[in-house]
C-alpha cells in the first residue's frame, strides 16, 4: 500500500513511517517542523540527540535500501495539502500533524487558540482534500483517550449504546477532555464522523493512551534513525519524567495525591496498531474508533515501579496539581478492537523501565533539571 505519514517528523510520526515502510509500504512523510520549533520556543531538546529529516530519511535508504518521500509544508496550506494527496496518490493516511500536548494549549489564550486553529484547521483542509481528490483514501487519525475525560461510567470504543425514554439509538460516546488539547481532539472526530456520514469517508479514529519507550525495531538500527526523547513538564510524559528523575537522583514528582488512572502503551504497540488499522482498512462511510492503550495504571503506581526498579534510593515527592482533574476517579476502559486484528501487546516490565535507566544514563548531561518542574498551571493565566 501507498501510505502518507503526516507528522513524519515527529516522535511517534518518524518510527511509524519506518515501520511501516520496514514491512513493505511505499511510505512517505510529511511535516511543517513546528514540533522542533517547540523545543526553541521553550528553550528544552529531546534527551536523545535526533537528526534533522533530510539526514533521517537517507540513513534510512541506506539501511534499509528503501526511499521515503519528504513533503516539507502545512496542513494550513490547502493548496499544498492537495498537491501532496494528488501527487503521492496514498492507498492511507496516517495523521499525527497536529499540536499534541495538553500543558502547550493551557499555557494562555494564543497557545489554546494556536492549538486549536492548528488542529482543527489542519484536519478539515484534510478532509476535503481526500473528499474532493479520493473519497475511497482510508484517514488514520491519531486521537486521544484524554477526549474521553474520567466519567463514571466504563469507556467503549467511541460509541455508545443509549436507551432513553424507551428509544434506543448509537452515538458517539460523550466526551469530557481536560484541556483545550484535548478538546482539539473532540472537535476534530466529531468533524471525521460527519465527513463519514456525509460524504462517506473512511476514517478509523485512533484514541490513544500515553505511550512511553523510545526505541523500535527500526529505530534501533542505527543511531541517525532515533526519535524523540520528551522529558520536559510541557511535552514530556510521566514515566519519562520519573525515569530521569530517578537517574538524577531527584525526587519523583508526582502531581497532587497521585490518584490520577491513564491508559498507557509501549512506543512498539503503537506503530503496529497504526500498521494493523492500516492494512485492515474502515469501510466506506464507517467511522471507526480503536482505543490504543494495553494497560492502564496511575501516576503513584507507575512511581513506585519506577522506584521499585531502579538501582538505588528514590524518594517521592507530591506537588500541588497544576491540571483541574479528578484525584481519584473511576476508569475501565474497553479496547478489544486492535487485540482482535491481531496486536500482541508489549506490557510495562522492569526489562523496559530498566532500558530506559540506561538510555538516560547515557545522555544525562543533556538534562535540564528545571524542565522537570510544572510551570504552566491550568488557570494560572486567567485575567481577573
């Protein structure tokens, strides 16, 4: 199949486009360098060193003996978007372009309406470009199981059976996200599932837990093809975080009581669940949800295994929570969907917390200590 990959650069982006690519796809890859842009913005890098896109995509023919395409633009620019889509003519699209973290969007009104303009911008000059160049292209769409909030009730698989007043209907599971990241997310399949309904799009909308890890089959094979490595408070997640910490030799920073409960997968998961929906495309018309996590757990959990794991003495300490979220709530979630097609699953062990010890170890000294610490606060820049 003829695959896009549009974040291509990204952390998640670049090992899927490999991975893909390693299985036998003609894959290209698209991106508009904002995420690097981040890192001067906020004055962080990534602990692991990565290469710029052009160096990337040649270490990888080399390797491999197979080319991936690079498209340098944005989503914003619709010209370009369907330039693209008309020019590589991709069997699937995998999405990942959007502004992904939660803490980015909160940090004041130009970065939530930036965030939100970006995201929801971006991905309806997407959809009317497959629309009106090919409505038979099957849309990947990385979401985030941060839509789904942490209701009282279990999570489904984006729809939900509703009786009510003796009338049964099927919907859209309700959503309550927790930030205006996430509510970017909501936007975005609400707008799939009409473009599904409406003009009959293929759309498999992919709500994905946090992922952890760095390393992929592929990636692994030459240090040029690393990916990103997050570990700042704005776009890096918790098990990174207290990895580093635990290196460091700081306290584990665990936000308000530590009840908080998340879905979370492995990096390796990841790229074959994106490789799985790709080569078992949505129908016609169909909007299709997978909720991609295989484990869940919270953020007291995850730091005593990190503590549990590491080498020597780690102290935990609780920080005022910088979010507006539920200490301590419900959370089970259904995701039979990717299992079913045939995910085997990479489950959180102290073989992979350990790999990640030495992968710190090793580029410690790039470590900003003060990125670990919470800087944005959820209505911190409110104007009273």
């Amino acid at each position: 199949m003829r695959v896009l990959v549009l974040g291509g650069d990204g952390y998640l982006g670049w090992p899927t486009a490999l991975h893909l690519s390693d299985r036998g796809h003609d894959t290209a890859v698209l991106d508009n360098m904002a995420r690097r842009g981040y890192d001067r913005e906020l004055g962080v890098q990534s602990l692991v060193p990565i290469e710029d896109l052009e160096s990337r995509v040649a270490a990888w023919e080399e390797v491999s003996g197979r080319r991936i395409p690079a498209y340098v633009g944005d989503l914003l620019d619709a010209d370009f978007v369907y330039r693209v889509v008309r020019e590589f003519a991709p069997d699937a699209i995998v999405h990942f372009a959007e502004q992904r973290a939660a803490p980015y969007s909160m940090i004041d009104r130009e970065h939530a309406v930036y965030t939100q303009h970006n995201n929801v911008v971006g991905t309806l000059n997407l959809m009317y470009a497959i629309a009106e160049t090919n409505p038979d292209i099957h849309l990947v769409k990385l979401g985030t199981m941060g839509e789904y909030g942490t209701p009282n009730i279990d999570i489904e698989e984006g729809w939900l059976e509703v009786e009510h007043n003796g009338r049964k209907d099927r919907m859209l599971y309700p959503k309550k996200p927790g930030s205006f990241y996430h509510l970017s997310k909501v936007h975005d399949s609400h707008n799939l599932e009409f473009g599904c309904r409406i003009w009959g799009m293929r759309v498999t909308d992919l709500n994905q837990g946090v992922v952890y890890g760095q390393q992929t089959d592929q990636t692994v094979q030459d240090a040029r093809l690393a990916t990103r490595f997050d570990y700042d408070a704005v776009f890096g997640t918790v098990l990174n975080r207290f990895v580093i910490q635990a290196v460091l030799g700081e306290p584990l920073t665990v936000y308000g009581s530590g009840g908080q409960t998340r879905g979370f997968l492995d990096i390796r998961d990841t790229v074959e669940c994106i490789r799985l929906a790709v080569e078992n495309p949505a129908a016609a018309g169909e909007f299709r949800v997978f909720n991609q996590m295989t484990e869940s757990y919270s953020v007291s959990q995850l730091a005593g295994l990190v503590a549990e794991c590491f080498p020597g003495p780690v102290q935990v300490e609780h920080l005022d929570n910088p979010r507006v979220e539920q200490a301590e709530h419900y959370y089970n979630v259904k995701h039979t969907g990717l299992v079913g097609l045939g995910l085997q699953p990479h489950l959180l062990s102290d073989t992979l917390i350990e790999s990640m010890f030495d992968i710190v170890s090793a580029n410690k000294d790039r470590v900003d200590a003060a990125a670990l610490l919470p800087t944005v606060r959820w209505q911190g820049h409110l104007k009273r």
